[in-house]
C-alpha cells in the first residue's frame, strides 16, 4: 500500500499510529506530484492518499473524504503595503 503525503511531520505521526494499530499492513509514504497522485489513484497504483482536493482535476474517477479543513492565510513581509493595512 503507498501512501502519498505532502506533510512530513503529520506522515510520521500517521504512519506511527496506523503501524500500531495495523501492525499486518506495510505502508510505504511517498511524495509526488498532485498530477501523480491523481493518476496512481486513477490508474490504482497507489490504493490511498492524502492531499489537498481544492484543485482536483479528476472528481469523476476519485472519491474522497476530507479529514482537515484549514483556513487560509496570507503571507509577506512586514515592509509590503498590505502588512499596515487594518485587519478586517
């Protein structure tokens, strides 16, 4: 079983726990591109994934469950316009 994830800090927690409580299941993580990851699960070379769905290309063929949602920020530095800008 591959498991693709972007997030090295969260991957080696998950793949902790989960190796614990499946103990029987090898779990390879991997990192690749979105493009990648949507076609290994397309095509059924990777039997699960965890990435961001916002910008999937192919919800036809995928199916997905979110299990984070997160807000977004923006990010500059503390000389750009928009950093004395009162917050809304």
């Amino acid at each position: 079983m591959a498991l693709p994830i972007r997030l090295p800090v969260i991957s080696c927690r998950a793949s902790g726990a989960f190796h614990v409580t499946y103990p029987g299941i090898k779990v390879d993580l991997v990192e690749l591109p979105r493009e990648a990851i949507e076609m290994g699960i397309v095509n059924r070379t990777l039997d699960i994934a965890v990435m961001l769905v916002s910008n999937l290309q192919n919800r036809r063929d995928t199916t997905y469950e979110t299990l984070v949602y997160s807000r977004r920020r923006l990010w500059l530095s503390v000389e750009h316009p928009f950093a004395s800008a009162p917050a809304r």
